[in-house]
C-alpha cells in the first residue's frame, strides 16, 4: 500500500532528523584566529533535506529499507563481509539483467561512469564504433569514443523515433563495426527501443552489442543472454529506487575477450575491466588486489534494492510498470493531453513523455507542480527540450495512487499557469 | 566522549535494523517459471553488517549523524536544495583546504576518480609530468598519466623515505615537466610528507603542482593557497569520516588556466573539469546544464562531515590528531614495537606505519585483531607489503581510548600469534 509506504517513510525521515539535530552543532573551543579562511557560517548549522515526490526521470524515491541499509555501520573495501555482499550484488545483477556472464558488478559511480567503463574498455583508438542515436544517451556515448579516439559513425533518427533492424544492419554493413551503442530506454524521449534480433545481427557482423538500459532496467523485459546483449549497464537510482552511485554492468564472454586481450591499456585505471574483475571476484583468480576503494554503504544500498526485486520478481515488476503507464497515459489523454511517442509499442513504461501543452512554458509548470504539490516532474533534456514534460514512474513510485497524485497535479497546473506568458 | 558515541552508534544501528528486518524480505507471489534467471537464494534474506571498528587506513568509522545525513529522503541532483547542498561543501572544502579557489567541488567516485580527474584535466597527451613515488600513490599516478600519454617521468625513494625541496628541484630542472605530482601523506610507508617551499619551486620552473592528501587531509596542516599548491584533492572516508563515494578537489586559477585552455579535450566526459565546474557553479555562468547525476546522499553525508569538521576547527582537529599519534607511538615504543618511518616529523599523523614484528606472520596477527577484537588494522600496502602493519586513526576514530583499545588488542595479538608459523 503506497499510503502506508509514504507514512513509514515519514517516520524514518522524523527519527532520523531528530537523531541529526540532537547530536549536532556544538560547538567546541575553537580558535581560527591565525586561520585565512574561517569556518563557513553555512556549515555551522543543520540543514533539513525536505521529502520531495521524485517523479521525474531519476533519481527516484529511495524506500526506508534501502536507505536504512546506506547507514548501517562501515566496513573496509575488502572486509570479507563486503566480498559476501558484492559477491550477492553480482547475484542479483544476474537475475535482473538475465545474464549468467560471470563479469558482472556494479562501477562506483553513476550512470556515466557505467557508459564509459563499457566504451572505454570495448573500444581502442581508431576502431570503428556504430551509435544509434535517437536521443542524449546516443549523443554522449558518440561523445565518449571521440575522446578516447575512436572512429565514431553514427546513425540518426529524430527525437522520438527509435530503428529498424533493417536499418541496424546496413549501417553495421556499411561501417564494419567493432561495436554498436544502442539506448533501450531513451529517457531524453521517452522511446523504449526493440532489443530482439540486433544482437544477432551484430554478431553476423562480428560487432559487439552495447545497450545503455538505465531508464529501462528492472521496468521492461531484457533478456541479456537471449538477446546477444554483449556489455549491458545500467543505473542504481531508477527502477531500483538506491541512491545514485553505483552502475550494474555485465560483460559476456564476447565481450571480455576484447576487453582482455587489447593492444593498448584502457585511458582510465579507475575503470580498467581487468582490475574491476579482480576486485569483483570474477576473474577465477583466488587473489583479489586492491584497486579502490568501493562506496561502502552504496553497495549495501545496492544489495537491498536488488532484494527488492529478487522478492517482488522481475515479472511482477515488468507487470506492474507497464499496467501503470498504460493507466497514466490513459488518464493523461483523457485530459487532453497528447503523449509524445504515438507508437504505442515504443513507449517507455518507466518514464513518459507528454508534449508541453501549446499556450503554456513548460517551466511554469513544473516549477509550479514543485512548489504546490512537492512533486519533481521535468522538462525535456538534449534534443527534446522544449517539447516535453517527462513524468518518471519508477520502481516503488510506480503505482496507481501515484498515477492519480501526478495527474491531479497536472490538472491543478493547468488551470493555474494557464498562458501566464503569452 | 567516545564511550557515549560508540553506545549512540549502537542504538541507532539497533532502530535501523528493526526498520530493515520489520519491513523486509516478504515474498510476493511470484511468476518465475518462464525465467531462466531465478532469483538468487542469497538475496531473499536479510544481511546485517557487523559493527567494526575501523582502525585501518581508511575508510574510517562514520559517525550515527553522518549515517542519519545520508538516510535522508533523495532529492534531485539539480533540485534547488541539493545545489544548495553542493554550494556548502564548496565552501566547506575551501576551508578544509585553506583556500579561496572558485573552482572547488566534489568528484562523484572515490579518490582514485580525483586523482584521475586531477591528471585527465592538467595533462595533455606528450606533455611531460613529473611524479615523486615513495609509495603506491606515486606509482598509481604515473599509471594513470602513461594511459594518457603523458611523457612521464619519475624520482624515486625506497619505501619510508620522502624528498628535499632540492632533490624535486634538481627534476624540474632536468625534466621540465608542466606538472609536479606529489603525495602529502602516503598512507602505503606512513610517511607525511613536507610541503613548504614546493609550491614556489614549481612555479619558478613553470610547473604545475598537484598534492593528494588523500589520508591526510583534515588530520594536520596543509595550506593550499599558502603553499601555491595548484591541485588538491582528498577522499571522503578517511579524516572526514563520510562514506567514500565522494572526493573533494579544488584547482587553483592557474590549474584552471591550463585546463580550460588545453588543445585537446580530456579523455573522460565524466571527469571533464569544464562540465563539472558547471554543474557544481563554480563557472561563474548562471545556467547550469546537465552533466550526470551526482550521488546526492552522498552530498548529504559529505556535507555533514564538512559540519564536523567546521565546529571542531580545523587546527583542533591538526592538533588532537598530533597529539593521539604521538600517544600512540609512544605507546608502541613501550611495547617494544619499532615505528617504520624513524624520523619524527615525517611521521604521518593519520596512518602509523609500524615494523611487522619479527617472527610474526602480519596476516595471522591482523587476522586475530579482527577475530576477536573485531578492530581492523591492516598490513603493507603496494612496496610497505610484508614489511608493515597499518593503523589509522582518523577523525572520530583519533582517541585516546581507541589508542588504549588498539594497543591492547596488539599486545593479546603477540601474546598468541607467537611464531606460530616458523
């Protein structure tokens, strides 16, 4: 019952604040006189995080188990707990990307840091590289390669629009390939793109497959290992409801053996395949060296959500996400509002995109949704800015009473940032 | 009083466990046969973390308000409140720091992600750098900068030993590198190194001069604009006592002159020192754009480290770490044990280095200390392997009483490790 969730939350976040505010903000004897630069007034009192309804395209709400699981107490970077826990995380990314590849772990860092660990360790300078580009992700991914000096073609459809695998295949004919960047969950347009088939075109064409699914995990069917997915990532704070911070991704046999047999050492330490496996207990070896040191508490953070799923069942979850956008788009129409993508097929159930009500600035009325009903909804992002409002509907926030919530919102803004600047 | 700190750690561990273990690990009916994936056994019960002490070099203890910071309830990453959020630590790394540089803010990953942001940014491909390596610190800094093609060369000191102002300027002058790479204090050998006096050498030869105070930082002085240092970075687990996942880092105009003027773009998207000045508004520009999504509880928890910091002060907390060190040492003495680094002031005050007892195996002697003191101290790390055992004392965890706990955990240790295996 989300009722009962949000007031668990409320009860969490009261605890925890009274907890904060007892302990804090006493001063000691201090003595700056001799100090250039003195304490910051801002820092010398206590800061309240205010509850925000996170109904954008990420980060989501993060339920009070998980964020619970972030304070519990800390451990070293490669305490034998930490090992079992990571060694669970590894589990659990198995089961939500579908996957029995052994290289699979999470990357300390967001989203970005997953793109380029994948690009940065699949590609070497001067090699072909394909990017499918319907979006911001495609654009950053082709950002990526140029700076690590590949050999970046791309193919281009308008936002909104996703590509054939006829398309696909001409362009992996054409360009020869050692890798295709594709974007399950383009959450700068809300298109969700076909999986099915590409993986094995790609290998037809001795191509590794690379599909960005931070929007999408967890909230529409992959399949890892049946679709021929050869380096999948995705992020901690969507439908898994973690803090930011850490980045499932796996790697396939394919996939390892390029990585691990380059000419040239990946530009970044930090993200080096061979280190990470190591560190991660998944390159066979009985010695594990240390690298960096992981974000602790992220990784319990990350654990905890990955429980979530494992409980709820990744069918379930598929379920669920996608009867819950079918409901808003539902109510949405009945509004007069107009969904971004007309394909019913290519719409993602994890993050909808509406068209920005002609007669309107779209900033008013998100600005005014914050402000009124606590709510984040969000503009568009890269190539839809200006066209969109985009609605997040993820993990715990995917519901029906959220739905109701996030529309009543809408209406109420409709009615008062009525043409306010025309 | 650290008695009464370690009883409020356990009664909020004791709230935040019930809350996990109260809401938790209720299975819903599931679906799974079509899957070929199953959820993993490991995940659909509870894992509670073991309360340690972290007496090794990081990361370090967290104390319950910085753990209750990072349970608070997830804001956006580009909210007005976490921007907020992000302004403060600015401000509070330019006080940790000493230093007025505009362009100062957090790295999202852990302090390897600074050192790598550091050099992506200052370094272009075929520039010359120079690295002083009397640890693993230096020799991680010449990886990452061979990746990028940097023209690297090194001094060198045996593990334990440290370089005259003379000595670094004799390589500037041989080398005439436009970077200087040095480690403040190089938690591998236990050995703080001096900073006076550097700064201006660099300068004169027209060099760069990058500090990692990584284990230092916050546990005796360093004075970034005093000693003309152009790059400084930290990491959030160790004297600050924030998770990691964080790293401060700030560039001095003259650091920020070379990367923003560099021909070619550094090799990280992520790391890129002109969209994350953007993001944490130290650009001067007023539109922020979206860079990646920053790992906001750990904003949060950083955040309140800074606070910490910034009540005690900053020369009460160089001074209390002296101090304990000191306590510390002069205990091991009493104990018959031998400090590595034998010259007083180059003692690190944050990470003591002490000579793996002869006739002693380290590993069974940390071992122990873990088993049944459940304090972690570590062995050598990189050149100090085999050589060493390390024993951190950071932040909250500087205390006399923890210096009593760790001593006698050490005396039970030689009393039944004895040669056990010789």
């Amino acid at each position: 019952v989300p009722g009962h969730d949000f007031e668990r939350r409320g009860w969490v976040q009261r605890q925890l604040a009274a907890s904060i505010l007892l302990q804090s903000h006493t001063l000691s004897d201090r003595n700056m006189a001799s100090l250039p630069i003195p304490p910051p007034a801002c820092l010398l009192k206590p800061y309240a995080v205010p509850y925000r309804y996170m109904l954008g395209p990420g980060p989501s709400n993060v339920p009070p188990r998980i964020l619970a699981a972030g304070a519990q107490s800390m451990l070293g970077h490669m305490h034998a707990e930490t090992l079992e826990i990571m060694s669970h995380i590894t589990s659990g990314i198995q089961y939500a990307f579908q996957t029995q590849n052994e290289v699979t772990l999470a990357v300390s860092g967001p989203g970005h840091a997953a793109m380029e660990c994948a690009l940065f360790n699949s590609l070497e300078p001067g090699e072909s590289v394909l990017i499918a580009v319907n979006g911001i992700w495609g654009e950053r991914a082709a950002e990526i390669a140029e700076r690590i000096g590949a050999k970046v073609n791309t193919i281009v459809q308008a936002a909104g629009g996703y590509f054939t695998n006829q398309e696909i295949e001409q362009a992996l004919v054409k360009y020869k390939p050692v890798l295709l960047f594709l974007c399950h969950g383009e959450s700068s347009t809300g298109v969700l793109h076909p999986l099915d088939g590409i993986g094995d075109l790609c290998h037809k064409h001795n191509c590794l497959f690379l599909v960005d699914s931070v929007a999408a995990l967890g909230g529409t069917p992959v399949y890892m290992d049946k679709q021929g997915i050869d380096i999948l990532y995705t992020g901690s704070q969507k439908v898994l409801n973690a803090p930011p911070g850490t980045a499932p991704i796996s790697f396939s046999e394919r996939a390892c053996q390029k990585a691990f047999n380059r000419k040239s050492k990946p530009v970044s330490y930090f993200l080096d395949l061979s280190w990470l496996a190591n560190y991660w207990g998944c390159d066979g070896k009985a010695m594990r060296i240390y690298h960096h040191t992981g974000p602790v508490t992220g990784f319990f953070t990350l654990r905890e959500a990955l429980c979530i799923l494992a409980e709820t069942g990744l069918e379930n979850s598929w379920k669920r996400h996608k009867e819950v956008a079918e409901y808003f788009h539902k109510g949405l129409e009945d509004m007069g509002l107009k969904l971004f993508v007309s394909e019913k097929k290519a719409r993602l159930p994890t993050v909808t995109t509406i068209v920005s009500p002609p007669g309107y600035d779209w900033k008013e009325i998100t600005a005014y949704i914050m402000k009124n009903h606590h709510i984040e909804i969000s503009g568009g992002l890269g190539p839809s800015v200006g066209m969109v409002l985009r609605v997040g509907l993820m993990g715990c926030n995917s519901s029906k009473p959220n739905v109701d919530m996030v529309l009543a919102a809408l209406a109420d803004a409709l009615k008062h940032c009525h043409k306010s600047r025309v």
